[in-house]
C-alpha cells in the first residue's frame, strides 16, 4: 500500500507540472478552402554560432498534402526561398537556418517569422511561423 501510495503522489507530481517554452510552440495546423494543409507536429526556434555567423534557426516536423513546400530565410538582408524535402508519404523533418548574419549582431531578444508555402497544384497555402521572444 505504502509503495503505491508513493507512486501515485509521484505520477501526480510529474503530470502537475509544466513547461512554457515559448520558443516552442509545438502543434500548428494551416489549411485553406481548396483543401490544402500543413500539419506542424513540432516545431522549435534556437540559436547557432559558429564564431563567423550568428543563426537563427528553425528545426520543424509535420506534413501535408502539398506537392512542394519552401520556407523563406533572410541573410544579411538576402531573402531566399529553400526547398524542404518531401518525403513520398509527405511528411517532413527539417532544421533551417531561417536568420543569420556575420558575427557582431547585437545581443538581446529577437521576435522573428518567417514564411512556409505548401504549393499543390495551382493552390498555394503561406504559414506564417513566429518565434517569440528569442534571446541571444
């Protein structure tokens, strides 16, 4: 009795508490009217620095129904669009470095978004991903 006792206040204890991330937001789901969606499973906002380049990255899983998808990355005021890898059940697992620029940025917090286009058939479906407060 004594050991499930401890157990239970033990599984009661690890269930009550939580973790706020806001650097994590986890699920997102987009979709419009023509039926074309995106489903974030995760989707977490870090920084790299490699002594060159500070980086803002973003690392997200999910899928869609889309055909191809892209993100829009921003270097040094260069914006770009990269391809994220399909695979053929259409799902996707990708970490991009979505800000970076030569080293000296400024410490301090960072509110980035950026852009994810699914394109299936002429449809296209824009997600906007927000960071939140970021630290660096």
């Amino acid at each position: 009795m004594k050991n499930y006792l401890v157990f239970s206040c033990l599984v009661l204890l690890l269930t009550a508490c939580s973790k706020n991330n806001n650097n994590n937001p986890g699920v997102a789901n987009y979709n419009d009217a023509s039926g074309t969606f995106i489903n974030f499973t995760s989707i977490q906002w870090y920084f790299g620095n490699d002594n060159n380049f500070m980086t803002l990255h973003v690392k997200m899983a999910g899928s869609t129904n889309s055909d191809r998808m892209t993100i829009t990355t921003i270097g040094d005021g260069l914006q770009t669009d990269v391809n994220i890898e399909l695979q053929p059940d259409h799902i996707f697992s990708m970490d991009v470095p979505v800000v970076f620029t030569a080293n000296g940025a400024t410490p301090g917090s960072f509110d980035i978004s950026t852009g994810v286009t699914a394109y299936k058939g002429n449809d296209k479906l824009i997600a906007t991903l927000k960071s939140g407060k970021v630290n660096y």
